[in-house]
C-alpha cells in the first residue's frame, strides 16, 4: 500500500511538474504572439502601408533605392502610405499636393527630425543644424547661417570668391592637354576651396591633400553609412557591442580633426575679433558678443560652431558637387543641347569677360539646361527624414507624434502629371511659351521647402550658374573617342546617399 501511495505520488507530481512546463510555455507563447501582434497592429487612422513582419516590419522589403521601392508602394497604397521600420512608424509622401500640405502648411508641426542614433553620435549629441530637431537652439544658429551665407556669398563676395578659382581650374586643364578624365576630383577641389574661402578664409591649392582627404571620407561616409546604424530602428541595439557605432564615432572624430585643423590655423593667423572675414570669425563674434552681455551661452559652445561649419561645409560642397558630375555627363551626352547653350552665351556674355550673377535672366536656355539636371539627376531624391512634432493630420489619417515624416522628392520630379515625358532630359521642361525661365514650377523641390529646406539654396543656385556658364563658355565636353556608344548615366544601386553616378571619363577640351 505504502509503494502504490509512492508511486500515486511520484506521478502526480511529476504531471504537475510537466503541467507547469507547459503553462510557462504557454504563457511565453501567448506573450511572443501578443508582442508580435502589437507590433504590427497600426495606429489609429494611420495611413494605409505594407503590413510587414512582426517586430523588424518592413526593413526586409527596402530591396532596392528608397525613392524605387517608394514608387512601387504609391502605385499600390496611394500618394501617403504609411509602415514601420523596426520600432519606427514611418510616412511616405509622395507629389506635390501631399508634400506642400506638409511642411509648407504645417511647417511647424513637421519640422523636427528623428532621434536616430546615428545623427547623435555624428553631431556631437545633436548639435548642428541639419540633424538636431527643431528648436530654440537650431533657430539661432540657422539665423546665424543665413547671416553669413548673406554676407559672404550673395553678389560680388560669392562672384569673386568663385573667380578665384577659375585660373587654378585653367591651368590643371590645360597641364591636363584634352586627355581622358573623371572630373569628380577637379571639381571636388574647386568646389572646396570656394566653400574654405567662406569658412574659413583660406582658400586650397588644388592639389591640397586635405581635399582629398575630405573626398575619400565623404566617400567612405556614404559607403559605410548611407541606410544608417540599425540603432536607428532599434533602441535596444544601442547597446549590443558592434562595430557600426565605433566606426561612425572614428569616422566622425575624422571630420571633426580637419576642420579643426583649420580653426587653429585660422586662430593663429588672425587674433582680431572685429575682423569678420569669413564665417568662423562671425561664429566667434557672436560667441564673444553674448560672454559681454551675460547671456547663457550653451547654445554658442565651442563644438556648436564647430558643428555648425561642418554642415554648412559638407552640405555646399556635397551637393555642387554632384550636381556638376550629372552636368557634365549629361552635357557629354548631349552635345546639341551644350551647343545651344554655349551659342546663348557667346551671344549675350561672349568670350571677353566672365559671365556674372547679374547674368542670370539673360540666359533663359542655360539656366533652363540647369534647372533640368536639378530635376534630372534628383541628386536628394529623398528629403532628409522629418519627424511629427506632434500629433496631426494630413488630409483624413493621423501622423502620430515622433513618426517619421519621408518626403519623396523623386515623384515630384518624374510625375507624368507635371512634366511632359519626365524620363527624358529636356531643359524646355523650365521654359515658357515666351522662352522665359519657369524658375518655380509646383512640382520642382531640389533643396526642399518650408523650415527645413535648405539653408543654402539661394548661395547653391547662384554659385552652380556662375561654375556651369562658365565652364560652357571656355569648355566643351565630350565622351572618350571611340567609346561613344557607351552611356555616363549610370546610376548606383540600392544607395540612401542619393542618386550618385558610376564614375566615368570625359574629354574637357578648351574652346578656340
């Protein structure tokens, strides 16, 4: 009897042994199916979007170039549309009508931008301009910004700032003798040493290794970290060891260290406070002027400036930049089209004299060619990520507070609706029946819009005029000889950097 009551109980607790492994499980189970329900299940009245896995969303499905994989989801979900991206809800929107209603009517309410761990660690803990979101801090430097870029590159400072560098350009051409060669370098240099002169008040020889320096790190920048740190999208990643973050960290004290190098070669040549010559001595002038007044200064720190002449450093040269390599790819491969333009400019500048800011008006066909690579080359064709301030609503669906707001500047630009076939490069795009310049079309947003477009745009325009007439005036582009047939525009795949071209050659060929 004793061995029977035993073994009763050896079973029973054994089965209830088994009985709790199984309510552990079950209830794990329960919670990974709740848990993964939860995350997928859409806000309330959020736009409509692929429903994507459980816990990473839809991250598997960016198969190719943000912009492509955009288009594809507003053929199928509608111009917004909204997913999620790890622990991120995003929204995409898509043509003009979506786009102005956002950050020009509700400039405000979306004019922030996300928390990404990424921008943290590569702005010293969000202090620049571009990255940090909006506030206080942001708006001041953005005045200051805008002050400079005023004072330093607008009329005759930006056209002599630009001329000085013509004769570096000519002399590296003309030791260069018509021979094949990619151009990225030459302008690459160029644009620099304009953007150094405004900074900082020096201007680079152009074979200056700090220029190739800052090439080879804008290059490895983009490789590295186009689609950002997948701590961006999970908070939790932040602290799982990886070698992402300490090479952004690495690359970032990189940057960091050349423009410091210039700060203390400028602090060295110049001790004058009330000498203003460039954009660092305004910086410290009004660091200086708020110490005299009493005024907090935490928002003027020393790694505020710093931070500040990177942005303003790495967005004007960054952009020109691309911008020229499509101008003179698709010049090379139109060489009616470059023809014309240079007709234009023989007849209204001709050969004695440089063309000049006042020129721009007179030059209807050029600036029309170079609006079109604007829009052609779509070099952004996907803004910098926005964030909701708050909650909000764009047409019947609500944007929840912090979601990512994605303006996608490729459907405005290649929107069969706005332009006449818009795959096809076509510089009557921005003319007028009159030949007038359409100088602001409504579906044409190269540098964004509203409290968040871009802080150089105006300097940006005028200076890529004064660079592109003047290289049609005194050059021509053409394509290797013998390897005519071969297409320049090609574009490199599945990049959140933009719309970057292969590298290719041309030939640069004086004018007689």
């Amino acid at each position: 009897m004793i061995n029977i009551l035993g073994t009763l109980t050896d079973m029973t607790e054994s089965s209830l042994g088994q009985v709790n492994g199984l309510t552990i499980t079950a209830t794990l189970g329960v919670l990974l199916v709740s848990m993964a329900i939860w995350s997928v299940s859409r806000p309330s009245r959020f736009p409509p979007g692929p429903r994507g896995l459980p816990i990473v969303g839809s991250i598997y499905d960016m198969t190719d170039s943000p912009e492509v994989v955009f288009g594809k989801w507003a053929k199928k979900y509608g111009d917004i549309f909204g997913l999620k991206i790890g622990q991120r809800w995003m929204v995409v929107l898509n043509r003009k009508d979506l786009v102005k209603e956002a950050v020009i009517k509700q400039g405000v309410e979306f004019a922030g931008r996300p928390d990404f761990y990424s921008a943290e660690l590569f702005t010293s803990g969000f202090k620049d301009i571009i990255l940090s979101t909006y506030s206080d801090t942001w708006k001041l430097h953005r005045k200051l910004g805008h002050t400079a870029l005023r004072h330093f590159a607008t009329g005759k400072p930006l056209q002599k700032l630009v001329s000085s560098v013509y004769p570096k350009v000519e002399k590296e051409l003309a030791e260069n003798g018509g021979k094949p060669m990619d151009p990225r370098l030459l302008l690459t240099l160029l644009t620099s040493s304009v953007l150094s002169q405004m900074c900082f008040g020096k201007s680079y020889a152009l074979h200056d290794p700090k220029v190739r320096e800052w090439m080879q790190l804008n290059d490895e920048f983009n490789s590295y970290f186009g689609l950002g740190l997948a701590a961006d999208y999970f908070s939790w990643a932040k602290y799982v060891p990886s070698s992402g973050p300490r090479l952004m960290k690495d690359l970032m004290n990189d940057f960091i260290n050349v423009i410091k190098s210039e700060l203390v070669q400028h602090n060295q040549q110049s001790n004058d406070p009330d000498n203003i010559s460039d954009f660092y001595s305004m910086l410290l002038k009004a660091q200086e002027d708020a110490k005299r007044a009493g005024e907090d200064v935490d928002k003027l720190t020393d790694v505020h400036i710093l931070q500040t002449l990177l942005d303003i450093f790495t967005a004007g040269t960054q952009t020109t930049i691309d911008t020229l390599y499509w101008a003179f790819a698709l010049m090379s491969e139109n060489p009616g089209m470059q023809k014309k333009a240079q007709a234009e400019i023989d007849s209204v500048v001709g050969r004695g004299r440089v063309p000049t800011i006042e020129d721009r008006g007179t030059l209807p066909y050029t600036e029309a060619t170079l609006y079109e690579v604007m829009r052609y080359s779509s070099i952004v064709p996907v803004a910098l990520p926005h964030s909701a301030m708050c909650d909000t609503k764009i047409g019947d669906y609500v944007i929840p507070r912090e979601a990512i707001v994605i303006v996608n500047l490729h459907s405005m630009h290649f929107d069969p609706q706005e332009w006449d076939d818009p795959d096809s490069f076509k510089p009557e795009h921005f003319l007028d029946e009159a030949g007038t310049v359409r100088q602001h079309p409504p579906s044409f947003m190269p540098f964004g819009a509203g409290r968040r477009s871009c802080l150089g745009e105006a300097v940006a325009k005028a200076d890529l005029f004064l660079i592109f007439s003047w290289f049609l005036q005194n050059y021509t582009f053409s394509k290797v000889p013998d390897e005519e047939s071969e297409n320049l525009i090609n574009i490199i795949p599945k990049t959140a950097a933009g719309r970057l071209l292969t590298p290719y050659e041309i030939v640069i060929k004086e004018r007689k």
